[in-house]
C-alpha cells in the first residue's frame, strides 16, 4: 500500500503537513462549533478530524521508511 501511495506522487511531507493540518483544524472546530451548553456534535467533530493526524503521521514514517531502505 505504501509502495502504491508513494507511486502516486503521495510524499512523506505532504503526510506530515497534513497530520499537523488536521491538528490545527480540530482545534478550530473545538472552538467555532461549540455551540449551544448540551449540544456536542461540534466537539465529538473536532475529536474525529485530530484522530486523523496519528494515521497521517504514521503513513509518512511508513514512506520515509520505504525510501530508506532501497
């Protein structure tokens, strides 16, 4: 799967900015989507778009880790 992103142009420091992307969105939408007291769906969203930033994170090491080892 790897071998297959990286063949398609998909590099280690396009992953990496978009984990930290999805860090700096999270807390954006934390924040604007707060809303009304007991109304949560804007905070379980912004728990979601972060959860993204760990698998784009370990993509990227898989990539860098691919390139080093040719």
């Amino acid at each position: 799967m790897l071998r297959k992103l990286k063949a398609l142009g998909f590099s280690a420091n396009l992953s990496y900015a978009l984990g930290f992307i999805s860090v700096i969105a999270s807390i954006v939408i934390w924040i604007t989507q707060g809303g009304v007291e007991g109304e949560t769906s804007g905070e379980l969203l912004g728990i979601f778009v972060g959860l993204w930033a760990p698998t784009f994170m370990a993509l990227g090491n898989g990539i860098d880790n691919l390139s080093d080892t040719k």
